[in-house]
C-alpha cells in the first residue's frame, strides 16, 4: 500500500466518532455497544445482536438472542428498541425429547400503542398427546396472547415475553400455569418473537403511517 493511500486510510477513521448503543428502558437503558461511524444518519435502521446474558448477567439467559433496533441518535447516544428475539437453535434442539410431544404456535398482533409484532410461541408436553388436547392448548395460548396485545403497550409485552418469562412469570407463565390442566408440560415459553411495524413517530417522521420494521441494515 503507498504512503497516500495509508493516508487516505487514517484520515477516513479521523473523521468515525464513536456512539453507544442502549437497550430500551424495558432492559434496563445498558450500554451493550459501541460502533466508530462518520455520519450517525447511517445507524438508523441499523441491527445491533446482544443476549439476554448481556442484560441480566445470568449465565442461563446466554441462550435467548435479542435482536435491538437504533432509532434514533441523541448526541453519542444510539437509542434503540427490541426488535425481536429468538431462542439458539441448541437451546431449542435441547428441549425436545422421544415420546413427547411439541405445540408451534405463530400469532400476528398489534400492542395497545400501534406496534405489530409476530410471536412464536412453543410448548412441549412430558408424553405424546392426543390432536384434541393440541387444538385445546392452541386455544389457551391464542386467548392470552390476544388478551395481552389488547392490554398492553409493546414495551410491556416485550418485558413480559423475554424478562418475565426468564423469572418464570410473564406470557409462558401464564400460558403454562393454564395449559397444563389440559396435559402435563415440561416447557413453554416464547420461542421467538419478530416486530413487523412500528408507529413512526419513534423515528421522529412526520407521516402517521406505521413504519415497517427494517429486515435488513445497511454496513457502515
């Protein structure tokens, strides 16, 4: 490389300025990155990868993924919301077991406050089950998910999903604590869980439309 374009290099990341990443209020407002860049318009719509690890510093939570939006730059600060999570795909494979049996649901809602998220929810029973005691469980988790989207705001549902659920409380909690009337459970929870559209106000946008939530983030 010549002298010229070592410097054209080194002047380039002269120009980066650093900006932290924060989680949302619902986890806790946390520095979970940094990130060098030139022009901090570039970072919205941008996808920064965490664990629930990274949030609560329990070794068990390093097996849920969250995925955090930025929205919005304030000074340094890159602010953020949850635009999704998702089990590892070891930690999913771990909770299957011979002779029992699986429930998938996938569930479209709109929160109280105008988001739109899908949510996957999964329960394992401890013994095979019979298709009416499926269709019964199903029943359950549609009524609480729908009961929940109509009484809450997104950050609330996210707390509940992902925190809660992690203490035992929350969405499975409640799933669980109902459907094991049905059948005997070892396991439901919130697998994995995708925001579709936001109101756009969060991105300080004049149209009242909702925002689709990015799929993809441009590099730097």
């Amino acid at each position: 490389m010549s002298k010229s374009s070592r410097r054209r290099v080194r002047d380039k990341w002269r120009l980066k300025e650093w900006y932290d990443v924060y989680t949302p209020s619902y986890f806790g407002e946390l520095n979970v990155a940094s990130i060098p860049c030139s022009d901090p318009s570039i970072l919205i719509g941008r996808v920064v990868d965490n664990t629930l690890y990274d949030i609560t510093n329990d070794f068990s939570h390093q097996s849920i993924k969250l995925h955090f939006l930025i929205i919005r730059i304030e000074g340094k600060k890159a602010l953020t919301i949850l635009k999704g999570h998702e089990y590892s795909a070891d930690y999913l494979r771990s909770l299957v077991r011979r002779g029992t049996g699986r429930i998938d649901c996938i569930h479209g809602i709109k929160t109280k406050d105008g988001f739109t998220t899908r949510i996957s929810t999964v329960a394992f029973s401890r013994n095979r089950i019979r298709n009416s005691q499926e269709h019964a469980i199903r029943a359950v988790i549609r009524d609480i998910i729908e009961k929940k989207a109509k009484n809450l705001n997104y950050d609330q549902l996210c707390h509940e999903m992902i925190i809660g659920s992690a203490a035992k409380a929350g969405v499975g909690s409640d799933i669980y604590n109902l459907a094991k009337k049905i059948v005997p459970l070892r396991h439901v929870g919130i697998r994995k869980s995708k925001l579709i559209s936001f109101p756009a106000k969060l991105m300080e946008q004049t149209e009242e439309k909702p925002k689709e939530a990015p799929t993809q983030t441009s590099n730097q």
